[in-house]
C-alpha cells in the first residue's frame, strides 16, 4: 500500500528493505494471518475461506483447514478470484515503531481488518469535518420531520 505524502517522514529512509525483509524472507511470501501466498491468485468465497492450491484444501480466515468440496464442485456464482499482495503492517499502528516484533507481513484482507478500528476513526473524522465545513459556509441544516 502506498505510503500518504504527509505521512512519508513517519518511515525511516530504509523503509522498502525493511518491509522486503519482514513479507518475503521472514514470512516467506504468505501472509501471517491467513497464509495466502503473494502474487498468487487465489480463489475464495468472499468471506474470508481461500483455496490453498499447494494443500489442496480450504482455509479459513485464519488459515486453518476446512472440509469444503473442491472448487470446481461449487457453484460458479459463489466463489471468487482475487490476486494476493503482502504489506507490512504495524501492530500498534505506530509508523515510527519498525522493531521487527511490531511488523507483520499481511495480504490486503488481513490488513484491512487489522486497521479497521483506525478507519472507522478517519471516517467519522471526515464526516464531521465536511459537516463543520457545510455549517460554515451554507448555514445550519435544515431539520427533517
């Protein structure tokens, strides 16, 4: 995920190796979350079970086996192809915090579930700002009935 400009001075300058070293030589290319392999497109069912093509298996949302029919078996209009990417995500949420107990090697689901919390600050922060904005410059809203 690309680091926000106002946010880039929060990285240390090594950033790059440091996010290689914690996705692919750390974590082997699968996410510690889940264990979806990067760069792979993988199939799923939308709710977090993933076909693992080297097990040959399903897993849940946190990689543990299930007994699922294979792929094929399903019906077409309920499974899912998405292609997997590794970021490397921070624990505690602190980009200045880069010890190697605090990074975690994710896929793109895993890590938007860890900062869910933080998200639905920013969201909440946003409404209210355009709002703020929206009183500043048109009024008071009109009340509803």
């Amino acid at each position: 995920m690309p680091i926000r400009p106002e946010n880039r001075f929060f990285y240390p300058i090594d950033w790059v190796q440091l996010s290689q070293v914690i996705r692919f030589e750390r974590a082997k290319g699968c996410c510690e979350g889940c264990g979806r392999p990067h760069g792979q497109l993988v199939c799923h069912l939308g709710d977090g079970r993933w076909w693992d093509k080297a097990a040959q298996a399903w897993r849940n949302g946190k990689g543990r086996k299930l007994k699922l029919p294979a792929p094929e078996v399903l019906p077409a209009g309920t499974r899912y192809t998405t292609r997997v990417y590794l970021a490397c995500a921070h624990l505690d949420h602190d980009p200045g915090n880069n010890e190697p107990v605090n990074l975690k090697a994710l896929c793109q689901r895993c890590h938007i579930l860890h900062d869910r919390d933080e998200h639905r600050r920013q969201r909440w922060l946003t409404y209210r700002v355009r709002k703020a904005i929206g009183d500043l410059f048109l009024g008071p809203y009109p009340l509803r009935y």
